[in-house]
C-alpha cells in the first residue's frame, strides 16, 4: 500500500490509525507502536510526504465510508456509513 510504503509502518500499525493521526497541517502521521515497550503503547512520528498526503486527502474526502479509523470498509467493525 501507498501508506506502507512511504511511512514504514507494519500492517498491524496501520490498522490501528485514526483520521486524526494525519496531520495535514504539520505534514506529520502519528503512529501507535505496541512493540519497543512491550504491555505499553508507543508513538512516533514520521513524515507526511507529498504522495501520501494526496491519496489521504482524497480517501478521507470522497471514498472513506466515515467513523474514525482511517482504513476501514463499511462492512468492518469500526467504519461508520458517512
């Protein structure tokens, strides 16, 4: 995937991602680790390039089906019918 390949993040980690994790503002995406502390969560930041931030904004804004997880189905737990 786009987002895979331009933040470096493991599937597991972009499961976990919010709408609010981007932010396009600050050209950041928050990204929620469970693996350097274990039993505990972690985060990091990493950039936002140019490419990604264009798919992600025409997700968000024409085909993401709503709720709050950035990649989900309308049939997925989680997912919202906009």
């Amino acid at each position: 995937s786009v987002a895979a390949a331009h933040t470096g993040a493991r599937r597991s980690e972009l499961a976990r991602l919010h709408i609010d994790d981007i932010d396009f503002q600050d050209k950041t995406v928050l990204i929620h680790e469970r693996k350097r502390v274990r039993g505990q969560l972690t985060t990091r930041r990493v950039p936002l390039t140019p490419v990604l931030e264009q798919v992600l904004l025409r997700w968000v804004r024409e085909d993401h089906p709503g709720g709050s997880v950035l990649f989900c189905h309308e049939e997925k737990t989680g997912c919202q019918p906009a």
